[in-house]
DNA sequence: GTGAATCGTTACAGTCAATAATCATTTTCC
DNA sequence: GGAAAATGATTATTGACTGTAACGATTCAC
C-alpha cells in the first residue's frame, strides 16, 4: 500500500499487487456495465446467455447451479430476457416441471453483439499494453484463477458472505 | 469468449482478458473481505484508516472526497471506526464546524496489523507466481491503472452508475 | 450584520438480493 | 397403484445498503 514514504525500501516490489487486481478488476466490470446499458441489459445477462447457448436447453435449476445464482433470482433475470425476446421458456414434455432454456434468432443477434461489445471493451481497457503484453498478463491472470479454482466464465459476482460487521 | 469449438481459430489470443480482469479482482475483493471480518471491518474501513493515518486531521468532507464516497456514508463508516476505538473526532477550534480526523494508538496497531492481513491475503492469492512474475503482473496491471486514470489507493467500489435496465 | 455557503448529521426512499413459503409435478417405495 | 417425499419454478417477505434531500450549526462574503 501507499508508500509515500521513500525511508523504507520497499521490502516487497508488487506490494498492493491484490489491491491493483481487484481495483482494475472493479473498474473493467463498471465500464463493461456501462456499455451494457444502451443494450438494456446488465452483466447477470450476458452469463446466462452464453450458458444458455451452449447448454441445449437446460432447466434453470442446471442454470443456477451452473452460474451460482440463487433460482428465485434467476426468475427475474430470465423474465427480462425473454420480455426483450432474448430467451425461451421451452416446454419439457420429459418433465413438465422444468423449462428448457434456448436462445431465440434474436438472442443469437446479440450474443453476437456482445462479443463486439466485449471486444470494444477490453481494446480500451488494455489500451496500455500491447499484444504481446496482453497475452503476458491473460496468461498470469489464468494461472491464478485455475490456482485458486475459479471456474472459468463464472463471476464471482458480488453476493454477501457473511453479513456486515454488526456495529 | 466461449470457445469450445475448434473451428474458428482463435482470432485474439487474450480474448476474454477483460472477463478474466474482472473476475481475479472480485475473486481478490471477496476474499480480502472475508479476512477482515475477524477484525469487525469492511473494506472501505480500510480506506479510512489509510487516508485518515496520512493525511493528518483531515475533515469528513476532504475524506470523503479523496475517497469518493458520500459524506453521509462516511458518517456511519466512521462512527464505527469510533466506536472500536480507532479514530477519534477532535475538534477543530480553527472551525467549529469541522471535526479534524486521527489514528488513535489501538488504530495505528490496528492499521499495522492490515498490512500483514494484506500480505497474507496477497501471498494466498498469487500463490501460483513466483516473486517475477508477480513483481511483471503488479507492472502490466499498473500501466494500466495509470493509463485509466485510476487514482491509487481509491477502489472504484461499487456504486450505482445509471440505474438498473427499466424492465 | 445579514444572507449565502459549508460541514456534519439525520431522515427518507428506492433498489436489490437472499430466505422462506407456495404450487405443480415427479419420483420413491410400500 | 397410491401415499409420501423430493424437485423445479415462482412469489412473498425481509433485511441491507446507498444515494438524495432536508436540517441545524457555524463560518464566510460583502
């Protein structure tokens, strides 16, 4: 952390490297909001349209377990997808309690989209670093995650752990 | 993203860089979060105590302006940090109005024992990089932060930018 | 010295997400 | 074959959190 201070020597060099991490991680996830926005949709979204593209007409328990979003919250997030005619709720003649999950023509249009979107994104984001130092950091970066077991595509998200502390 | 077809041949090799940014930052947000909570904080106590120990009997209001977070906020933010007997409010006799912000003893300890938590956190997280490779991380991710335009040491957090999509 | 501006505080309101309860359907097992 | 337990989706409820606005005290401008 701050080292204003240029008495000590700076014992580590990437000293406040996990504060530097979760603050440009914040930063990349506010401004990929922000470009979201003219689309109507939020970050929540654009996960469940990649695993409901790729998973053939899931349930939306297999979702949730899948994106480690609580079910009755997912009712929400698929509501608006499927108002803006992102998503359908399938009928499953196998099992009547469960939907089957698909992307609509127009659900497949803005994936699409948003992988521009998310491509215009990260150009601006990296603006600093080049190619080859892009490919440097993704790969740091992924060593991390697969260390600390991260499970690719899925957000962290910003759910409660164990409430506030009690004042 | 998702590219579990090998047909396409991978156009961008760090694609998904911004996705990985985000998700390494909040994976590092949350889990520092959980290390404060023995010691009754929050990460934006954190904050408070690093700006408050440095900038020497600062009102609420350059705080909460170096911080970038409300002054309402900051009422209940640092009334807790009062009450564990961290910082104290002293007054101001130059300006009544203004209470002029110190690190007790009890938050200098204290304060001193985050930046172990901190290290520990760190040393936890970037466990899968040696000491170059971190030290080649900490670089990348701050030419980036400068180019951003980040300020150092102040966390985005995470506060609303536009409102939500208006289903 | 009166009025505008500033600081800290409190009150209020809107948003959001997790828990628990509900209803339909299906599976288990006797 | 049928009652009871389990499962999937949904709704209701509760609680936390945060930004806006209103408030009282003090200081500054003129």
């Amino acid at each position: 952390m701050g080292r204003s201070r240029a008495a000590q020597p700076d014992s580590k060099p990437a000293d406040g490297l996990a504060f530097l991490l979760s603050q440009v991680g914040a930063h990349s996830a506010l401004r990929f909001a922000e470009r979201l926005e003219p689309l109507n949709l939020v970050p929540a979204h654009v996960g469940i349209l990649r695993v409901v593209k790729e998973g053939n007409g899931l349930s939306q328990q297999a979702l949730g377990e899948a994106l480690g979003v609580f079910p009755s919250r997912l009712v929400q997030l698929i509501d608006e997808l499927e108002e803006r005619g992102l998503v359908e709720r399938r009928k499953n003649p196998a099992d009547r309690r469960t939907y089957a999950l698909h992307l609509t023509e127009k659900g497949v249009a803005t994936y699409e989209q948003l992988g521009r979107v998310a491509r215009e994104h990260q150009e601006t984001l990296c603006a600093a670093l080049n190619e080859s130092e892009r490919a440097q950091l993704a790969s740091l970066l992924s060593r991390i995650a697969t260390e600390q077991q991260l499970a690719p595509g899925v957000h962290p998200g910003f759910r409660k752990l164990g409430g506030p502390p009690k004042a």
